[in-house]
C-alpha cells in the first residue's frame, strides 16, 4: 500500500466515475442547513500535474478527463464536475486535475468540515502543502489532515459531532486485506453511525476478491444503497489491468438513481475504448 501513487492514474476513467459522484453527494448534503463532514480515508495528495512527473508515464487522464475537456454538450451533472476541473486550470489547458479532498472541500460550505487520512508519508505532506496553499490561515479549523490508516480512524470519529457525514472509501486495493478492511470498516462504522452515507470506490479486475466485493457489499445490513459501475473495455486476456470501476453508495441519496441514469448511457460510449464498454445501475430502497 505504501508505494501506491495516485499520480499515476490521476484523472483517468475511474475518477471520473468516482469523483462525479462524490460531487453529487456533497451537494445534496449541502442542502440541509445543519452542517456536515466528509471524511476521506484515502486521502492522496489532494492535487495532481498532469504535464509533468508520475501521470505523464502513463497519461491515463487522456482517457478519461481528457476525454471530457472539450466537449460542450455535457450533462448537467457532469459538467459541474468539468467545471470544478476548470477551476485549477483557468488558462484554459488540461494541466492539473483535482483529487477527492480538493473536489470536497469545494463543494462544502464553510461550516462544513473535512477530514482526511493518508498513511504514504511523500503524499501526506503534498497534501498538508496542497491545503495550506488553498487556505491559509483558515487550513486548520476547516481541514484535518492525519498521517495514519484511514480504516482504523474511523472508529475514533464516528459518530460525527453533526450527526450528518459522507465516509468516502477508496483504497488502492494492491494489499489483498483491503477488500476485507473495506468490509470490515462499513460494518463497524455502521454499527456506530447507521445513518450516515458511505461511498465505496472499487476496481473492475479480473482477480476473485475484486469480482466478489461488490456482492459483498450489497449484504451488509442496510436498508438503502446505489451500485453504479463503468466498463471502459474487454477485460484482458492475460488477467491484468483495470477494466472499469464503480461507486457503491449505502444510504444514497434519493435524487442519485435519477441523476445517474441520464449520465451513464451518455457516458459509456464517450468513455469507452472497445465493444465491451458499458454501466450497471441498480439500487435497493426501503
């Protein structure tokens, strides 16, 4: 786990899943006038350059931000999230591409607050540097930032003192105990906090752990979830390589299944690199 870098991937078709979502949820929170927090237990270093260092190795953001970039016929949901891009980028070109606690921080309010965990020691101060940049002398009171494993703070922080939270989840899942930790973490943390919403990021692999988590997740003992996935290809005849990815959501909220049904089939084909492109969405409600 320690040596995953999310710079290699920044920006790609995953993130794009991931981090319209993440958008979606933090603005329905913010609806409410009584505050909130989002806590992100994999945190990563909050801003990513796409022009030079690790993502230029791999430029996976070509194929997924990228993609997006130019397009003026985008959905609404998806272009506010285009448009929350844009915002590190004001000369106009694709060179910087905004991580999960970036992404929230600018979707809460000021009486919000964010809480994040990263344990890659590099990443974690990138981060603290990313914050104080944005914040100044208001980084501390708005921001938390730990060096420390995201599963195991959970438990000291749930519940929130606001009784209102996201729990956003998205471990690299190079460490096999993570689709175990994922679990495990969801049903302590709902065992101390049932009614808070939690977002889960996992990968398309071909590996059993991955292809099992997200039936796990649909047995947790929950009366509301939302599973969404995107497949951008044929998974690989050699067994390796991501091929998609998906967001499961427990206690989603209402307007989520709507929003979603109307990006997904526009997405698909945008996004997709081969015949094997598509989505799933499906939901349980009480």
């Amino acid at each position: 786990m320690l040596s995953y870098r999310h710079a290699f991937h920044a920006g790609n078709h995953a993130d794009v899943l991931k981090h319209l979502v993440l958008v979606q949820l933090n603005r329905y929170l913010g609806q409410k006038d009584k505050p909130f927090w989002v806590i992100d237990t994999h945190a990563g270093a909050g801003l990513y350059a796409l022009d030079t260092g690790y993502a230029t190795q791999l430029k996976e953001f070509d194929s997924g931000i990228g993609k997006l970039w130019a397009r003026k016929d985008l959905p609404p949901a998806l272009a506010e999230y285009v448009a929350l891009v844009r915002a590190v980028n004001p000369d106009g070109a694709l060179r910087f591409y905004p991580g999960s606690p970036w992404l929230a921080l600018h979707t809460m309010r000021p009486q919000d607050r964010l809480r994040l965990f990263e344990l890659h020691g590099s990443d974690s101060r990138i981060l603290q540097d990313n914050f104080k940049h944005e914040l100044g002398s208001d980084h501390a009171r708005r921001v938390t930032i730990a060096v420390a494993d995201g599963f195991a703070a959970l438990k000291a922080l749930l519940p929130p003192a606001p009784r209102r939270a996201l729990v956003l989840i998205d471990p690299s899942y190079e460490m096999r105990d993570d689709y175990q930790h994922v679990i495990a973490a969801l049903k302590d943390g709902l065992a101390r906090f049932a009614t808070g919403t939690y977002a889960v990021w996992y990968p398309q692999l071909a590996k059993p752990e991955a292809r099992q988590l997200p039936e796990k997740l649909k047995r947790l003992p929950v009366k509301s979830w939302l599973n969404v996935s995107l497949t951008v290809r044929v998974p690989g005849s050699d067994g390796f390589g991501m091929h998609g990815s998906g967001m499961f959501i427990i206690n989603p909220p209402w307007t989520l299944h709507e929003t979603l049904a109307e990006i997904m089939p526009w997405l698909v084909p945008v996004l997709g690199q081969d015949a094997g492109a598509g989505f799933v969405l499906e939901q349980e409600t009480p």
